[in-house]
C-alpha cells in the first residue's frame, strides 16, 4: 500500500484507491469526492488523501495539467487540460467481479444515455497559500464540472451552476449504496496490442497462437473500456508481402479498423552482425 486507502499496481500502471458508493439518484458535480464534502453530488466516496493519490500518479509517470482556470489577458475561462486518463470502477456483485468504465456509472442529462466518452485528464488542482493542496480542502477528487480545486476531470467546461448541470447518476446501472469499490486509474495515451506473424501466417501473442477474430475480440473490449489501441503486427523475417497483407485483410474482416494496425518488420541479423534498419508501415 502507498498509502492509506492508495495502492500501486507497478506491473500495469494503474493507481487503485479504495471507495463506497454514497448516491446512485440525482444531478451530479463529481464522481469521487473526500468524506463530508460533497456526497450530495457525488457518487463516490473516497477515504484516501488526494495529495497522496496525486503523488501515486506522479509515482507512474502521470502528468498533471491545470483545472479550469480563468485567464484575465484573454478575459475568458480556460479549460481543463492535462494527461488523458482511464478511469474504471472495480466491484464485486455475488461472488463475482466486475470492472467497468466510470462513465457507464453516469447519464447524459439531454441524450438520456451513458456518455459515449468521457475525456478524463490529471488536472492537479490549484495550490492555495502555503503549499495547501486545493483538492485536499474541497475534496473534488474525480469531477465532471468546472472546479479550479478538481484533482481529476473533463478536458471541457460544464457549469456547476445547478440548472446547467450535464450528468446525472445512472441508478440503474450503480450498485447498492455502501458496496465498495475501487476506483482505477491510468494513463489513456494509445497503447498496443502485440502480435507476431510467423513466416506460415500464424498470429501469436505472448508466445500463445491467436485467431484473428480473438484479436478483434480484445481490441473491441479494450476500445468499450474507452482506450485508444493500436494493433502492432510484429512480422518475423522472411514473412511474403502477399502473406502479410492476407493477415491484415483477415484482422479488418473479424472488426478491427485498418487505421489501428501498424506494421513492423523484423529485422535480418547480417554476417557483419549489425542488424538490418526496421521497415515500418501501417
């Protein structure tokens, strides 16, 4: 544990803070909140400090941005940026565990659905006079509206102001108020599925044969996890281009878009024992 109710999975990448499920009706300004803060609006609650979950995602590489912020030169408020995130949401139902995305757990007020995306960033909170941590007195840990303090929201602007609110709480897909959860979090930025093409046109990866409607299969679960995929086709020496292009043709006919896979060649280890430069296409 890093620290209480905060947990790294240094082998993916993911920060794991524990939370309970405090409101599963009404508008929403937050999807994590610290206790006695924000419950009213917030479906959960976080126990854990968020400077230390600021300072686990830092721990994996995550890059904090700003939170909204109003710009006095150009007389405008300014966006949320930062490093795009993965947010998910672990819960046992039965004896059984689940993982989804977080926004499953919302409903677009005007659409009345799920929001198909949700742009999470690492906004980082402001920082208030001597060093206090804005998100530590708020407790805008996860948030889906503009607050300057918010540890963790969406790349636009959405008023808090009541009447304007965007999310509501999709009760129907929220389990029982008091399970507990955990909130996962990790870098959104495109990662890539491996795969090795062999020179008899069979896909492997990780040392284990796989059909191309398999791969389909994963690339289409991680893309309803919301993350951005790129299939890398590893081609081992000696591979045909005719055989190479028969493998991508069959990668599109089970699902997987042409523009997710990429191409690398492998490379010949020459008499000189300086290896060949890669070709690469996609």
């Amino acid at each position: 544990m890093f620290a209480p109710g905060v947990r790294i999975d240094w082998g993916q990448r993911i920060i794991e803070v524990d939370a309970e499920i405090v409101l599963r009706k009404g508008p929403l300004e937050l999807l994590a909140c610290s206790p006695h803060t924000r419950e009213h609006e917030s479906i959960l609650v976080v126990r854990a400090r968020p400077m230390h979950i600021f300072q686990a995602m830092g721990l994996i590489g995550l890059e904090p941005g700003s939170p909204a912020r109003y710009d006095d030169k150009q007389d405008r408020l300014l966006a949320p940026g930062g490093e795009p995130l993965e947010i998910k949401v672990r819960y046992r139902e039965g004896k059984a565990e689940r993982t989804v995305p977080a926004r499953k757990w919302l409903l677009d007020v005007q659409r009345r659905r799920p929001p198909v995306r949700i742009n999470w960033v690492f906004s980082g909170s402001r920082t208030f006079e001597k060093g206090r941590f804005g998100a530590d007195i708020d407790g805008t840990v996860v948030c889906v509206v503009d607050f300057d303090t918010a540890l963790i929201t969406v790349n636009a602007l959405h008023s808090a102001d009541n009447e304007l609110l965007w999310l509501e709480a999709n009760t129907e897909a929220i389990p029982p108020l008091g399970t507990d959860c955990t909130l996962l979090i990790r870098s959104a930025t495109r990662r890539a599925i491996e795969v090795r093409l062999a020179p008899d046109g069979t896909l492997r990866r990780d040392d284990i044969p796989v059909s191309a409607p398999d791969l389909a299969r994963t690339v289409r679960r991680e893309k309803d996890d919301d993350a951005d995929i790129t299939v890398l086709l590893r081609v081992v020496p000696g591979v045909p281009t005719d055989r190479i292009q028969s493998v991508v043709d069959s990668l599109v006919r089970a699902g997987i878009d042409r523009a997710w896979i990429k191409i690398e060649q492998g490379t010949r280890q020459p008499k000189n024992g300086k290896p060949s430069k890669n070709g690469t296409n996609g």
